[in-house]
C-alpha cells in the first residue's frame, strides 16, 4: 500500500511541474546551452588577382594558391573560413576561378572587406556565404577595362618598321605596332561591353539585386561599404569580430580564429629589385589589362 502511496504522489508531482513548463521553450535549442567549440581560419587575400604569381615579389592573389589555402584550413580543422580582401581586382577569367574555388569550399564562407575588395576582387567574393564590410572599406567599381600599349608613333618617329603577314582580316586587332581603326575599336569595346554584362549577371545573380540597385552599380564607380550595404552589395558592416560572428551563426558554433598562410619564395631577383622602380613599373603595366 506505501509503494502505492508514493507512486501515485510522484505522478501528481509529475503532472503539477508539467503545467509551468512552456513546451515551445522547452523544445526551442535558444532555452539551451548546445553550443558546440570549433575554429574558422583566416585566409589573408591581398594583392593583385592574377591567373598565376608574377614572381616579381608582389603580393598576388591566384586560384591555385586560394585551393591550396582551403586545403590547408580543411586539414587544420577549420569549420568555417574567412577570407580577408585587400584587393582592388585583376584578371577577369582568374577572379571567376576564385570564385569558383571559394564557392566550393565544403564549409561555411565569410568575405572580410578591408581597405579595399573592388572589381574582380568583389567578383570572387560573391561565392562567400556571407559579405561582411568595414563602412569605410572601398569596394564596387563593377567594370571591365581593357587597355594595351602603342607603339607605332614611336616606331615611325625612329624609322622602324612593321611587317606583318597575317590571314584573317582582324587577326592584328589590339596589335601594339598599328595603329587601331574604327572597325578595330568598335571589335574591342564589343568585347569589353560582353564582359561586363557577363559581371553583371553574377552580381545580380550573387545578390538578387533590385533594377534599382543594379542600375547603381552597373556605371562602374567605386563606393564606400556603406553605401555598398544600402544597395544590398553586403549583407553587414564591421570588422574582424562581426565576420566571426557571422560565422558563427552559419556553423552554430563558438569559433576561436588561426591563420593559414601562403609564402611565395624569395629569390635572388626580388633582392635586385627590392630598392628599384623596376618593380612598381611591372606591376603598373600588369595593371592596364584587368577586371576593375
């Protein structure tokens, strides 16, 4: 009869503490502390987008070097990763690739704006999960440019001549030793204006853009982040800490951050040219053929 007694009291007990629970909270995760610990790596890309290093010792950014960086971020352990811009763009079919290679990285992406991530650099960072940008950061200038060297004035002026054995009617277009005609130009800007709408197809499609906004950053200009979030070109402002809260609402973890790192080697021709305009003058060259 007690057995009986103290069964029938734990049941009443039971059913009374049933009536001040809130069943929504009690299967809501937010009424919980299931918070699991990981890390999200910090990938550094800075300089200059290029198809592969210059090998002149600047800072490059390349599609090999951004697989091999989240190759190396997946084996160290990483749950998600951060890409860190400071890059004002560079070449169009490079900046697609990192793109791709961001985009297909098997965890959770955050693009960081820094100074600046402009151009081919805001290209690549639309295969990130989330854009984070400091209201400072520069970043649109959603344009093509497309530019070579003349030679032919020079050439003429010292008597050098320019022969040329071509089949194809245009073949020598963008030939820095003529002169470019109308019909030439007009193939050129065809080419460029392609391009162009080719970005501004994965800008649209990156961020559902509203005509509105598309109309906006479709003149190329470059912006500051804050004007770049009210047109929907970044989904926050801040900095470091604000991407790694981003992160964190991607994989639901608390993330503790590491860097992962590229190193390009130092040869002998990089002591030459250290203390030389050498170096400036070849990346300024690079520079007139480029996303941006």
């Amino acid at each position: 009869m007690k057995k009986y007694t103290i069964l029938l009291a734990i049941l009443l007990m039971t059913g009374l503490s049933s009536a001040f629970i809130n069943w929504d909270n009690w299967n809501s995760w937010d009424s919980w502390d299931v918070s699991q610990d990981g890390d999200v790596a910090v990938i550094g890309m800075e300089g200059q987008i290029t198809p592969s290093s210059t090998g002149f010792g600047a800072d490059t950014i390349t599609p090999e070097q951004v697989n091999d960086l989240n190759d190396d971020a997946i084996e160290q352990g990483a749950d998600a990763i951060i890409y860190e811009w400071n890059s004002g763009g560079g070449s169009v079919v490079a900046s697609k690739e990192v793109k791709d290679a961001i985009e297909s990285t098997e965890v959770p992406t955050v693009c960081r704006f820094r100074d600046v991530a402009a151009s081919g650099a805001y290209l690549a960072s639309l295969g990130c999960d989330s854009i984070v940008s400091d209201s400072a950061s520069m970043t649109g200038s959603i344009g093509v440019t497309g530019s070579y060297l003349e030679f032919s004035d020079l050439m003429e002026e010292y008597g050098v001549s320019y022969v040329n054995v071509t089949a194809g009617e245009h073949k020598e277009t963008g030939s820095p030793f003529q002169e470019a005609t109308e019909e030439d130009m007009e193939i050129l800007e065809d080419l460029v204006d392609d391009v162009h709408k080719e970005f501004l197809t994965a800008v649209d499609e990156g961020r559902n853009m509203s005509d509105e906004e598309l109309e906006e950053v479709e003149t190329g200009r470059i912006m500051l982040g804050s004007e770049a979030e009210e047109l929907n070109m970044v989904d926050e402002i801040g900095g470091q800490d604000r991407a790694v809260e981003e992160a964190e609402n991607l994989t639901e973890m608390n993330l503790e951050t590491f860097r992962v790192e590229t190193y390009q080697p130092f040869n002998f021709l990089d002591l030459l040219l250290m203390d030389t305009g050498f170096n400036q003058f070849f990346q300024e060259f690079h520079l007139t053929s480029r996303l941006g």
